[in-house]
C-alpha cells in the first residue's frame, strides 16, 4: 500500500449531498427553517429528480452564516442584501485576480514579437536598431 492511500480524498464543496435533515443537523438548526430560507431565496438547495432538496457543504456554510446574522438581529431582507453584496465582493476579487494575471502577462517583455516593416522592404525588429531585409516573393 502506497503512503498517500490513507489520505482522505479531495472533496468537492459544492457537491450536492445533503438532504434537508442532515444539513439542518449540520447548520444546528430546524428543517423548517432550511424550507424557509429556500422559499425566501436566502439559501436556494439544488434539486434531485423528484424535487427533493440536496445541500452543499457551501449551503451548510451559507446557512450558518445566515443565522449568525439572524441572531444578531438583522432582519431577513437585511440578511438577503448582505449576502448579495458578498456575493458581489467575491465575484469581483475574482476578476481583480483574473486581470491581473493578465496585467503580469502584458507586461512580460516582448521585443521579439514587436516588430515594424517599411515601405522599402525593411524590417525593423523591436526598440532596437536590429534591421532585416523581408523576404519577398516575385520579380
């Protein structure tokens, strides 16, 4: 047996594998409230085939999340805006990251790839006085 086979395997967060019960236990809280907080949109479970709700571990968390917030006296539509609005700041950290990446990429150096080419035939190869003849085809 390989060292690594005792490891627990990676699991996915956003796998639907909770029913309603399990993840009212997990979130210590009542099933009724997880059906309200569904109908409300506060936390929307995905749905099996027969419509049965099934709950991520990002659910259970989110859930947990809402009744901090609950008990610390923020109304439910209070609750609604903030999680939009944490939704919003995650989406755009994401993309803060995703453009910079894209920021480091234009920035790398790239003389080789700039080029310009004259009337003349010239080719003149980034911020350097590197010239070369084109090559051209015909008379």
């Amino acid at each position: 047996m390989s060292e690594g086979e005792y490891l627990p395997q990676p699991y996915d967060p956003d796998a639907p594998l909770f029913t309603v019960t399990v993840a009212a236990r997990l979130a210590d809280l009542h099933p009724q409230t997880l059906r309200g907080y569904d109908r409300l949109g506060l936390v929307v479970p995905t749905r099996t085939k027969g419509r049965g709700r099934r709950y991520t571990l990002r659910d259970v968390q989110r859930l947990r999340h809402v009744q901090q917030l609950s008990t610390e006296g923020i109304s439910l539509e209070g609750i609604r805006r903030i999680l939009a609005l944490e939704q919003q700041v995650d989406q755009l950290q994401e993309q803060t990251v995703r453009l910079m990446k894209l920021l480091r990429r234009t920035e790398e150096p790239a003389a080789s790839r700039t080029f310009t080419a004259g009337t003349t035939g010239f080719v003149h190869l980034g911020r350097g006085d590197v010239r070369l003849r084109a090559l051209t085809t015909g008379p």
